[in-house]
C-alpha cells in the first residue's frame, strides 16, 4: 500500500517590523514533494489556518521540480489544502514541514501543531522539516514532559546564514531557540546542503537540503 506523507504549511505572508513580504520557500516544498512523488507516496497538503498559503521564491522556477511543481498537481493540491484541525493526522506515515520565514511567525507556539507533531512521533511515524521548518518542533513536549529535541540530533537554518538574511526580521534566531531546548545541533558550513536522521526525525539545515531531508524520510519509510 502507498505511504502517505502530509505537508503541513505555514499560513504567515508577512514577518517583523518591517512586515518582509515571505511565505513558504518554494524549493523547501517542490524538492520534497517531487522525492515522494516518484517514490509513489501520496501527498496531501494542510494550513494552519487553512487559508491559502503562501509562497515565496518564485524566481527560481526555472528549476525544473519548482516548475513541475508550480505547473503540475503540487501547487494546486496545495492551495486546496485542508485546515489542519480538519485533518485527521493518524494514517499519515510522515508529517514534512517545510521553511521559508512564514513558520517563524505561526509554527512556535500553535498548540494544535504542537499536538500533532507529539502524537506522530510517539506513534513512531516520521517527522521531517527543513530550514525555518524546524520551528515547528520548538516547544513540542513528549509524554513525559520533556522536549521533544531534547537530546537529539537537529539541524535548521544556522544563526550564521540568519546574519546575512533576515536577522533584522526574525522573532529569534532559530539554531539557538532549538540549543535552548536541548538539540545536539549539527550544522555545515553556511549555505552547503546538509541533513540529518536522529531515530525518526529528520532535519536539514537551508533551501539545498530540502531534497536530502525527503531521501532520508524516505529510507525510513521503506525500512518500516
């Protein structure tokens, strides 16, 4: 039987004092979708809102998966995605949670997502994200209360690639909110593609790992 993976999406459009126009980063959904996609996996999209969400990075879809994205099923599937409070998350085999700015704004403290992220890890299916992505995954608490990065190996957008691309609008920096709470980060240099499984959880650290978190969400899928 097909995997299922579930996408679940900022709704935010706007961030800081400057109110900088972002969304979600397209490469950070079209590459991931794209590996699941020619992995057979069926793909479903939810907000947080459930209104339309947003997508920023449109300049780079002359690369052929934002394109086929764009242009193919993924986008459309995307804007008529769910509310995530509509959603019933428990046949899902994933949860992937994509970056861009848009989850610094909407996904730290969302108790419903919080929720949702607890009970698929607990239940041992994969929990990815990506970049900005991983402010999902702050404040998430275990059965027993502790954080669920507590101990685990993390990675997102590093506090060095913040300096030179949003410092001025972001809430915090995202790398040391992540330290905070006890993640055994790993990083590689600013920029480069990384990523890394800890168990069922998996991360990447910028917009050129978004292809690498999907190829490790996918072993562990095919090795359940």
């Amino acid at each position: 039987m097909s995997k299922k993976v579930l996408f679940i999406v900022s709704n935010a459009y706007a961030i800081g004092p400057r109110n900088r126009r972002t969304g979600n980063f397209l490469p950070e959904v079209a590459h991931p979708y794209a590996e699941f996609a020619r992995a057979g996996y069926a793909i479903d999209f939810a907000s947080l809102s459930g209104d339309v969400p947003f997508l920023d990075a449109l300049q780079l879809a002359d690369d052929p998966d934002n394109l086929a994205f764009l242009v193919g099923k993924g986008w459309a599937a995307m804007q008529k995605g769910k509310q995530l409070s509509d959603v019933d998350v428990a046949p899902y085999d994933a949860i992937f949670m994509p970056g861009g700015l848009a989850p610094m704004v909407d996904m730290p403290d969302h108790p419903l997502l919080k929720k949702v992220i607890q009970e698929t890890y607990e239940r041992q299916a994969v929990v990815g994200a990506v970049c900005h992505g991983p402010a999902s995954l702050l404040n998430v608490q275990r059965s027993d209360g502790s954080y669920l990065v507590a101990g685990k190996k993390i990675s997102s957008f590093t506090n060095d690639e913040e300096e030179n691309y949003a410092k001025a609008d972001v809430p915090f920096e995202l790398e040391s909110a992540l330290v905070k709470q006890g993640a055994l980060f790993h990083k590689a240099a600013p920029w480069q593609a990384f990523s890394i499984a800890d168990g069922k959880l998996v991360t990447g650290q910028n917009p050129a790992s978004a292809r690498g978190v999907a190829e490790k969400m996918i072993a562990l899928l095919e090795a359940a």
